[in-house]
C-alpha cells in the first residue's frame, strides 16, 4: 500500500496477512498489554514489564513503533481504547482521515473525535478551555470524556469536525493507544473501528470482519474494557455542562463536580416508538412491530450532529432488534417469551439479549446474557459483543431487555435503542 503524509511525502509500507485480512496489517501487541499497569494517576502512569527472555515484548514494541509509522505517514490503523477499537488516522492530514469515512461508509457530515496523547497537545488543536472544562480534564482524563471545544483554524482537516466550528477532543485511558499516538507525533482522529451503522468494536476480531483489506492496519491489544465509546459533553457559556452523547462517565459523576447544570443535548430526547403490548402477538410479529415504528427515524433527519452518535442509527445487528422495558421484570420476561415463541412458529432464528435475573426464563435459539442487573458496567462491557454474537449465528429476531437510566445504564439504553431503531414496548 501506498500513502501520502502531512508533508505530501509518498510512503510503502508492507502489507503482512496474518489473520488472512488481505492487505490489512495485523500487528499483535499483546505481550505490551501483560506488561503495563494501566491504572493512572493524573497523566502519570507505572510500567510493571515482565520478563521478555521469549523477545515476546521486543517484538510488541516494534509492531507498535511500525504501527505508529503508518499513521505518520497516512495509513489507517484500528487500535485499542479503554472504551472500544478506534480507526485512527492523522487528523491533520486530509487524504488519510478520507481513507476512514470511506472504509467506514461514514456520512459526510459526521464530526470525528480527535485522540490525544498529552495535554500540552491541547494547545494546538483548540482555541483555549474555560475553568469548568480544566476541571473536567482534571478529573477524567486520561479516561473516557470527550470535550467539545472551539477549534483552532487550520488545525485539522475540515473533514475531522464536519465544518463545525468546534474540533471534539479526548485522552484515552488505555496504555498502547496513549504510546501509539505519542509514538506517531500526530493528533489521532478516531472513529469506532467498524462499518457505519455496526455494533462497535470490543476485540480486534471485530474490526477484521468489517474492515479487512479496506484499513492499513489492526493493533490487536486484547478487548477493551468500557465497552461503550466516551461520554461527549459541551460546556456552555454559563458553565453548564450539556451531554451530547452519554458514554463512560456518567451524568452523576458529572453533577458531583458540582461546576453547573449538567443536561442532556434535547436531541437526545427524541422520542422512542412505544409499542403497544396489547394485542401484539397477533398476526406476523414482525410485520407488528415494524407498522407500529414506521418514520420514527425520520424524525432527526435535520439534526445537525454536534458530535458523533447524534443523528445516525448506529450500532445496529442484522436482524430486527427490539425492546421490552418495565417495571415487573416477571411481567417482561413473560412477554418476551411469549414474542420469542411465535417468532419460532413464523420460521424466524430467534435470539434473546437479557441480564442474568431472567435469563433461565428464555427459550431461543441464541441467548446472550448482559451479566446481573445490579452490575451495568459488565452489561457495557458485553453490548456490543452480544450485538455482534447475534449476527454470527445469523439471528433474524432479537428481543433485548431494557435497563435503569441511572449510572452507566443511560449508555447501554443510549446504544440500545440506536440499534434498534428507537423501536421499544413499554409495559
């Protein structure tokens, strides 16, 4: 393959199939990932290396260093967050962040997300931060928090902030991705590591069934631990804190900074398409469902997205997805068997994603547990993979349980209801 850098210089770099992903790049870092803990404290951080007698590590750092070659020099490469595999290019550089809307199928007018190193590297991308978004940067980064700020002219390619007048800015809290972007010297745009529309991506796996042969490269370190991407969140002119996408950190972690109102962006607040439960397993179930949330999508079409996941349906399976949320969780799961069973009688693969309270309850040709109600974080950590479960064994109706909006869980509902198209019975 061949790039082209921020200083127009011409790049080959060897295209090594390893996973048998055609001209994509695998490079195992793994080895790295074992030998760092990867707590920290402020922008610190402590390095336990293990015993590299193998040359295990050695080579690790060198996949890494040829990995961070390839995006100096305009290539794409999907690495490891804390969060989800993000595809990474050069945000400076208009032909390589090209390269990631077209292997993602990414609509034009969807901003990127730049990935930092260090703080200093703040400021040459922004204008200035406020005292309310330095406290926010004291607390939570590295971490999963993305800060909406004014962008400094000429500091990115137009395409990175989809000609807003704000460039959005975070610092992952993930060792090889912080060494992968300090290692290339660039500024990292990064999206999700998967076709537009597609669960994201939580094993490098993941990214090879969407991306091979259209990206340079993969880091695989492992799976990520968040699960779901970063919070996004603006601060307002009087201190306010709006949430333009809730991810990582969450509304109460926020308000407990006590710096201003924290809100949710009103696009947030569209409302859902509630489904009538009477009567509804009548006649075919899915042609019910899909009369009853038919233009609901429709109604974003003219949302200017201020960040990413604001206006498209993301994170979508193949089949039909749907929610049952309420209040008697007997009550929910009678229901969902009662779909799940004339599902079957319709010929369709049914699949069911459920938290571990109900999940004896199923029967469907694929169940996928969330983990216990009272632990959502394990829920975030599994979306996305149970997501994705569902279209490897080919599952055409899927029914997935609705959870609390408190904590982490206005993420998964925030992820759950984009893949579902906003489709959801309340009962």
């Amino acid at each position: 393959m061949t790039s082209t850098d921020n200083n127009g210089e011409q790049y080959n770099f060897k295209a090594v199939d390893k996973q048998g992903w055609g001209e994509t790049h695998w490079w195992n870092v793994l080895p790295l990932v074992s030998s760092f803990d990867l707590s920290y404290e402020g922008e610190g951080h402590d390095e336990n290396y293990v015993d590299d007698s193998s040359g295990e590590l050695e080579d690790a750092r060198a996949a890494m260093l040829e990995a961070a070659e390839v995006l100096a020099h305009g290539g794409t490469v999907a690495f490891p967050t804390e969060t989800v595999y993000g595809l990474g290019a050069d945000a400076r550089n208009t032909e390589a962040v090209q390269r990631i809307f077209t292997a993602k199928g990414r609509p034009a007018d969807n901003p990127l997300i730049v990935h930092i190193a260090k703080k200093e590297q703040l400021a040459e991308l922004v204008m200035g931060i406020n005292k309310t978004e330095e406290v926010l940067i004291q607390h939570f980064w590295p971490g999963p928090l993305t800060l909406v700020l004014p962008v400094k002219q000429g500091a990115v390619s137009p395409l990175v902030t989809a000609g807003l007048s704000t460039v959005a800015v975070r610092m992952p809290d993930h060792e090889i991705a912080l060494q992968l972007i300090a290692a290339s010297n660039c500024p990292i745009a990064a999206p999700s590591a998967n076709r537009s529309g597609r669960p994201s991506p939580t094993k490098a796996r993941h990214v090879g069934e969407d991306l091979a042969g259209s990206i340079s490269g993969i880091v695989d370190g492992g799976a990520t631990g968040v699960g779901v991407e970063s919070t996004v969140v603006q601060v307002e002119k009087e201190g306010n804190i709006t949430i333009l996408r809730p991810g990582g950190i969450t509304i109460e972690q926020l308000s407990a900074l006590q710096l201003g109102e924290v809100k949710l962006d009103p696009a947030l607040l569209v409302d859902t398409t509630n489904l009538n439960p009477d009567g509804t397993l009548q006649n075919d179930i899915k042609s019910f469902f899909m009369e009853n949330a038919s233009n609901k999508n429709q109604e974003q079409a003219s949302v200017t997205p201020k960040s990413p996941g604001m206006k498209y349906k993301h994170y979508a399976p193949r089949g039909q997805l749907y929610i049952v949320r309420g209040e008697d969780p007997n009550q929910i799961s009678t229901y969902i068997q009662a779909g799940l069973a004339r599902a079957k009688a319709q010929q369709e693969k049914t699949g069911v994603i459920a938290f571990e309270e109900q999940i004896a309850n199923y029967d469907a040709d694929v169940v996928v547990s969330l983990g216990a109600m009272k632990h959502l974080e394990t829920a975030a950590h599994r979306l996305y993979d149970a997501l994705r479960t569902m279209d490897e064994q080919e599952v055409t109706f899927i029914l997935a349980e609705g959870c609390s909006e408190q904590g982490v869980g206005a993420a998964i509902m925030n992820r759950l209801l984009k893949a579902a198209g906003h489709r959801i019975v309340d009962l």
